[in-house]
C-alpha cells in the first residue's frame, strides 16, 4: 500500500477541520474557475478568428489576381488571362476555385436618396455558398434569366435607400459620360462587416463589360480560394510567381490589413489572460497547501518522530494538492465545456454586430487546446507546489508536536 497517498486522501477527503475544508474548497474553486475561463478564452478568441476570416475572404476571395498598372482607382483595367495562367489555376491542387470578376464605381438613385456603391460583376461560375449563408431575404442571380439586371444588395444599403426584394431602381455609373442601367433586387445579404456591406451590391459581370465596352472575355480580377487557408502566404507566393508578367496578385491579408491587424492583437490578449488564470491558479493552490502543512504541523511531527523521512511527508502535501488539482481540472472541463456548449448551440452572449462583426460570441472548442490546458495547469502545479512543500523538511518533529 502507498502510506503516503493514503494519508494524503485522508486529510483532503475525511478531514474533520472546518478550516481545512474551506481552504480545500477555495483550492478546488480557484483551479476550476481558472482553467474554465482559459479554455473559454481559447474557444472564443478562435471562433473570433475563424468567423470574421471566413466573412472577409468568402467576400473577396483569398487571392485577388489583377493587371498591372499604376492606376491607384478601384476599378481595375481589364485583361485577359493567357493559357498558362489558366491552367496554373486549374491544376493547382491547393486551389478551391476561382473565377473572373470587376468592379465599378456607381451611385444608386432611389426614393429620393441617393448612395454610392461599388458594383461587383461576377458570372455563372462563381462560388455562391458563402453568399447563400448571409442571404437574409431572395435567393442569388439567375444567369439564365432574361437580360441581366439582376442585383443583391446588402441589408445596410437596403434599409437606407427603403428597398426590398422586388423593387427596382436606379443606378448610375461613374465615368465620362455618365451611364445609368436599371436593376431589380432580387436578394438582400449581410454579411456584418460594415466596410463590405456598406461599399458592394452584387451583379453580372456583363453590365460592367457593356458600360466599359469590353470585349465578352474580358475581366477585372480574378478571385482565387485555397483549401487550407493556414497556408495562405505560400500559396499567395506561388500564386504570383506563376502568373504571366502583365498580372500581379494579393492575398487578402493585404487586401484588409487592418482586420488582420487585429485578430493578430487578440492571440497576444490571449496569451496575457491565459498567464494570469495560471497566476491565480497557481498562487491558490501554493496558499491552500501552506496552511494545510502548518495546519498539520503536529502530525507532521509525530509522522518523523516514528521515522518518516522528509520526502516521504513531502509527498503526503504533494499527493494532496495534486488531488485537489485533478479535481479542480474535472470541474474546471466539465464547467469551461458546459459554457461552451450552451454558448454554442444557443447564441445566448449577443454582440453589437457593427463593432465587433459579429451578432453574438463565436465559439470554437479543439480537443488539442483543451488537452493542453488541463496538461499545462497539471505539470506547472506540480512543479510550483514543490518549492512550498519544502518547508516539511524545517519543521523540528519536537516542536511540532509540542505546537498547538
């Protein structure tokens, strides 16, 4: 039998001490309220990250390829991509897809208000998924409808001109001389990043090659998206390295520096929060172990009086605090989990979408995080909680069992 584990579960579980059950309490309370909060901390900073990602770069696409020029403009010059290119595209394995788009310059004239937009052309090729999952009222273009003015809109443009899905308005685009082309919304999105939903109206590609004359071939842009987004800055490389020598191309980071900007701020928040609740773990467990041992001083005493080594009682005070950690790591999985469920599956934490992108906290659990927290707050315990337990080895077994 192990003596010193069994004593150790004897004074942690069946203690008869007020006190020492409230600073057992205390200990226990503090690593689960610890680790619970790092684990919710991880959850939401990585559900932050993979939600507002997800909205920029299913707008504008991981990597945008475009013609080189020195126009600082929006609106790109159009091209046209030789074979080479194409193929690059096609037979790259790393891309999900890609396909053609253009952008132009407009404002919208509807029930006496007026707003500027950018219109974004696409065709039939393009990716509709992630517009389909902001998609709030109507459904996506119809290429094979007849004429192609059709338009989605976003839900901020909308409210402000008063429109809906049916209405018609509109639009006129910036150049010289001035052209102007009615539309029917046909959908409304939002995708909760106000630069976007603020800036873009979604249409055919052909309205912007018949306003600029351009040949049925011919395109602003191309939007390419990669399967594993982790590998961004590599692929963007060779993205670029392969294109023909008129095309240049960015990777989204570029495209909206100051959003990823931030997100790289919130992993040092992260870091900072994650050392903190280690603190209070840590500075908890360190106190509760301190006045169990002077607490027990006179059992420390009689336990080297009957020739008990310091190691040995070392290992009792050790043996009871990681017992009380293992079961400040349950309660800590079982409540920081918990949260996260219940976060998750119901949306109960709302946010105000236009400052922080999203309506509610994104939440998004890794068995791997979670493995490595409980591992992390386990192994600096115990190797903290040591330098305490050494202060077994100056208690005199003879005062310590004259000391009440």
């Amino acid at each position: 039998m192990n003596t010193e584990y069994f004593i150790a579960k004897r004074i942690a579980v069946k203690s008869s001490r007020t006190f020492s059950k409230l600073i057992v309490r205390i200990a226990i309370a503090g690593v689960m309220l610890s680790l619970a909060v790092m684990i919710l901390s991880v959850a939401i900073i990585k559900g932050f990250k993979t939600e507002i990602q997800d909205k920029v770069r299913g707008f504008i696409g991981d990597v945008q390829i475009y013609r080189f020029d020195l126009n600082g403009s929006f609106e790109k010059a159009p091209f046209v991509p030789n074979d080479t290119t194409l193929h690059y595209l096609k037979t790259n394995a790393a891309i999900q897809s890609y396909y053609p788009f253009a952008t132009k310059p407009a404002i919208i004239s509807a029930n006496g208000e007026v707003e500027g937009i950018n219109f974004k052309g696409i065709d039939r090729t393009y990716d509709w998924t992630f517009i389909k999952k902001h998609l709030i009222q109507g459904s996506t273009l119809n290429f094979d409808a007849e004429g192609n003015n059709q338009i989605l809109i976003s839900d901020f443009t909308a409210k402000r001109l008063q429109l809906k899905v049916g209405d018609s308005f509109l639009m006129h685009f910036v150049q010289n001389p001035p052209k102007r082309r009615k539309f029917k919304i046909v959908g409304i999105y939002s995708v909760g990043i106000e630069n976007i939903d603020k800036s873009f109206v979604i249409g055919d590609i052909n309205v912007i090659r018949s306003v600029n004359n351009w040949n049925s071939n011919e395109m602003g842009g191309i939007e390419v998206r990669i399967k594993n987004f982790s590998a961004l800055d590599i692929q963007a490389l060779q993205i670029y390295n392969n294109l023909e020598l008129m095309l240049r191309s960015r990777s989204v980071k570029e495209s909206t520096p100051e959003i990823f900007t931030w997100l790289s701020l919130l992993d040092v928040n992260t870091k900072v929060l994650l050392v903190l609740m280690m603190i209070v773990g840590v500075i908890n467990m360190i106190t509760a172990l301190l006045i169990m041992i002077l607490e027990r001083t006179t059992m420390i005493g009689l336990l080297k009086s009957m020739g008990i080594s310091n190691f040995s009682v070392m290992k009792i005070f050790l043996y009871n605090a990681m017992y009380l950690v293992g079961i400040g790591l349950v309660l800590g999985n079982i409540l920081g989990l918990g949260i996260a469920f219940v976060q998750q599956s119901t949306h109960l934490v709302s946010l105000e979408q236009t400052n922080y992108y999203l309506a509610y906290v994104p939440i998004e659990v890794h068995f791997i995080d979670v493995l490595l927290l409980n591992l992390a707050t386990l192994v600096i315990c115990s190797l903290v909680l040591i330098i305490p337990s050494l202060l077994v080895s100056r208690i005199s077994p003879l005062k310590a069992i004259r000391f009440k």
